[in-house]
C-alpha cells in the first residue's frame, strides 16, 4: 500500500476539509481527491462521507484511522533502522507521556545517555500511558518511562526517581475549606495518582479543565482561576514567581518515576547500559 494514501487519508481525517488538507499537504484538492479515491477503491469501502461544508468519517474510515497512524509510525521507525548511518550502531527509541517529557532533568538524562553511548541513535516517543506496555510488547519502543510499574512478566523495572505533587491554586492563603468555590483542573498521570486523588473529598467533582500534560494545565491556571495537583519539578518556577500558591494543609502525594524494558527486547544489551546511567530530576527555581 502506499504511504502517501495513508498520510492523504489521516490529513483529510485531521482538517475534514479537502482543500485544506491538499494546502497542507502542497498538493492540488483534484489529487487529494483521487488519492482518497484510490484508497477508498483499494479497501473497498467508502472512508468519508461527504456532504457539502460536512466531510467526515465513515464507520469504515474510524475504523482505519488507528491502523493508518500505526503503519505510518512503523514505516518511519523502519525508514530510520535501516538508514542509520557508519556512525551508529543502532538506534534506541524511549517512549513516555507527555507529562513526563515535561520533567526537569529528563533532557540530561539523555544528554548523559549519548555521551555513554556515542554509537547509539536515539528516538524520543510521546506514547499515551494507556499504551506504552503494548509499545513495549510490540517493540515499537525499547524504553519506557512511565508513572505506574506495570507487572507483566518479562519486563525489567527500574525506580529512577520520586518527586511530589502538590495541590496549587491561582489563589493565595487559599486553605482546604476555599476548595469547594475553587475550579479544579485535573492531570492525567497515573493509576496510582488517580486513586489517592479519588480520595479526597473535596476534589471530588468535575474538572474544568482535564489533561495529560502539566504545562497545559499549569498555564491554565495562571491565566484563569483554579487549582490542581501537579508535579513539584514542574510548577516550582511558578510558585517562586508566585503565579501560583500552595493550598495550606493540602495533603502532599508521593509519586515515583520508573524506567521500563522487555528483557526479550533484541537490543538488551544497550538497553542494559542505558538502565544504569545516572537519572536526577531538578527542581527549577528562579534566580
């Protein structure tokens, strides 16, 4: 199948709008069309419906949408495997949520990782934690880092760092009993940090704002009014700037970070390096 159908396809999917799917892609909307045309011929089914002002998908095109995302994803992982150049002898890829990219002391780690492994490639991943133990098992990934510690047998497991999240708020001096007139905004990190979340009587009720990455959420807050909890390496340049408060007396929850592997990964011994170079979260302040 060609690629470039799949890529026509998922940009169509994106816009819902030929024209401009073709301006994105620098192609004219006749060759987007006959693109569709050809894929819709190819699997036999129609993949949108199309009604003027109204493109969307069919139930057939739903159901391709995560099957063209994952061979376009593959197609590049394979693209880049095979056209690694002298220099390198392979090519690791680490895949993690957003949120967790999005922690000081991650970019050094990798820094460090390479100085280690001068002859390695490296590819950096934003996998939704739903499905980086299937990433893992497929070998989409070699690495992961992730909130939760999945127990699947045959995967190594690495504690590599702990930090705490704490409940912040726009407002200051704010205390337990404001919460119940504060909007709360909610992070999706872990099953863990959910469960101790769920605990909290007073956070129990609908997000205003609900997401998996800390800086979206962070930079919410700080244009509106609210609170949430959030990872202290993260929002700690806000609360010293003060655009952001502790709430008094809230309780503070202990998480952890963990490296994760496939120790039937083919790559083992490279990864087993990589599991032992120093990791250190920073928590960032203003001078």
């Amino acid at each position: 199948m060609d690629t470039e159908l799949l890529r026509t396809f998922l940009e169509v999917g994106k816009t819902r709008h030929f024209g401009r799917a073709a301006e994105s892609l620098y192609l004219t909307q006749s060759a987007v069309s006959f693109r569709i045309r050809q894929l819709e011929s190819q699997l036999g089914s129609p993949l949108f419906s199309r009604q003027r002002g109204n493109v969307h998908l069919t139930p057939a095109g739903e159901r391709l949408l995560p099957y063209a995302e994952s061979i376009l994803q593959t197609w590049g992982r394979a693209r880049q495997d095979v056209l690694l150049s002298d220099n390198y002898m392979e090519q690791i890829s680490i895949g993690a949520s957003s949120s967790v990219w999005e922690l000081s002391g991650i970019s050094d780690w990798i820094n460090d990782s390479h100085n280690s492994l001068p002859e390695v490639a490296f590819r950096m991943e934003s996998v939704s934690r739903q499905d980086i133990v299937r990433a893992l098992l497929e070998k989409s990934i070699d690495m992961a880092l992730l909130g939760d510690p999945p127990k699947v047998e045959g995967f190594n497991l690495k504690q590599v760092a702990s930090f705490e999240f704490k409940l912040v708020s726009t407002q200051s001096n704010s205390t337990f009993s404001d919460l119940p007139s504060i909007p709360l905004a909610y992070l999706d990190w872990s099953t863990r940090f959910s469960i101790e979340h769920a605990r909290i009587v007073e956070l129990q009720k609908t997000p205003i704002m609900h997401a998996s990455s800390s800086n979206v959420i962070m930079k919410y807050l700080i244009a509106n009014t609210g609170m949430a909890y959030l990872p202290e390496p993260v929002v700690s340049k806000s609360l010293d700037k003060e655009q952001l408060f502790i709430v008094e007396g809230a309780p503070i929850m202990e998480q952890s970070l963990y490296l994760c592997w496939n120790e039937n990964n083919e790559k083992i011994d490279y990864i087993n390096q990589l599991s032992d170079v120093p990791f250190e979260l920073r928590t960032l302040t203003y001078d």
